[in-house]
C-alpha cells in the first residue's frame, strides 16, 4: 500500500466518523484541545498537533470552529459547563442549607483537584486580561446561575435563621472558588517550598473538610 493509499483510508475513516457520530467528534477535539491549550496556552499550541490527537482532520476543526480562537473559546465555554453540570447534578434544593453549602463546596473542592487543566485554563485566560470570556455570553450565563445557586441555599438558611444576613452570594462563590482553587494552582510551588504533606491524600481529605468549614464558620450563626 503507498502512502497516498495509505492517506485516503484515513482521510475516509475521519470522514465516516464524522457523518456518524458529529457530537462525539466534536466532543473528542474540545477534549485534546483542553490539554494542549492548558499545557501550552494559547499562542503556544498548535492546531496540526490537535488534529494529529483526534479522531478528525484538520480541515474539519476548521469546520466545526473556525479559527483557533474559536476552539479555544469553545473549549473555555465546555470547561465550565462541565462544572456547572455537576454543580445542577448535586440537587441542593433539596438538602438543608448547610449541608447544601457543604456539599457545593466538597464538589468545587474535588472538581478542582480532578480537573488540573481547567485550573490552567482559567490561569492562562487571566494572563489574556479575561478576553475571550469577555467574548462568551454563554460562560457569562453559566456563571450567573452559579451565583442564583449560591443566593438560593443562603437565602434559605437565612430564612431558616442559621445563616447571618449581610452577606452577598458573591463574596460567598469568591470564598468557595478561592479555596478550591488555590489548592491546585499552588501546588508546585506550595510543595516545594513547604513540602508534600498537604498533598498527600491524607493531607487533601483533610483540607477538603476544612475548606467547607472555613465557609460555613463565614455563612453560619453559629459557627462563626
């Protein structure tokens, strides 16, 4: 078989994968770009190694995104759609205000920790000054239901009278993300500094625990 044979196979088989299953095409590039654009930033990765990973060519990202920009920004905009689906997935309308809190926070916590590359992303978008966030009007909604979220559990536990009024949803989703978030984006640097207790994971359990008390000990009555 030459090379060309060789090719045009290929070719056929990226093109019968894509008539046959679309979404699960595109769901394959948003996932390798994820890695390449967090292990590279965005003007460092590239989009013939993005094509080499997947089940697809090229020619077809082009398709399916435009531009790099555009698969970037996709890709920001399912990396936090992730987080948000499992964040809806929890079903704290029905859990006590501070177990509803405990448990948003347990899952940003170990979302994080999983998910070192959105981590990364959401680092490299700052070095970007935020711009193509900026350009997101889905991320923009996704987000503001993760605030409503937020409002919903506190304006129950201060309904419920365990929760002290005063306090906005924001300062309570900064709160919550600046724990879960630190906790990766340090890690090196933590590590080395201070060693790997922290990180072991013994270590990781019991910040986990922590980082929901910190909350709570800010939100509730009784614990604050």
């Amino acid at each position: 078989m030459t090379n060309d044979d060789s090719n045009v196979m290929e070719t056929s088989g990226n093109r019968a994968g894509w008539k046959q299953d679309p979404e699960g095409v595109r769901s394959n590039i948003l996932a390798i770009a994820l890695e390449e654009f967090s292990r590279n930033g965005l003007s460092g990765a590239r989009m013939d190694e993005i094509a080499a990973r997947t089940r697809t060519s090229k020619r077809m990202i082009y398709y399916y995104f435009q531009d790099k920009e555009g698969l970037y920004r996709r890709v920001l905009e399912e990396a936090y759609r992730k987080v948000r689906r499992g964040e809806e997935a929890l079903e704290l309308d029905h859990s006590a205000p501070q177990d509803a809190l405990r448990q948003l926070v347990e899952f940003t916590f170990d979302h994080h920790s999983r998910n070192p590359d959105f981590i990364r992303l959401v680092m490299i978008e700052n070095i970007h000054h935020g711009e193509y966030l900026r350009q997101s009007e889905v991320i923009r909604n996704l987000n503001a239901a993760a605030i409503a979220r937020v409002q919903i559990i506190y304006d129950k536990g201060v309904s419920d009278g365990v929760f002290r009024p005063g306090l906005t949803s924001l300062r309570i989703h900064w709160l919550i993300s600046a724990l879960s978030f630190f906790n990766v984006s340090n890690q090196k640097s933590f590590s080395l500094l201070f060693g790997e207790d922290l990180f072991s994971e013994s270590g990781q359990t019991t910040l986990r625990t922590q980082a929901s008390e910190t909350v709570l000990r800010y939100v509730c009555k009784d614990l604050s």
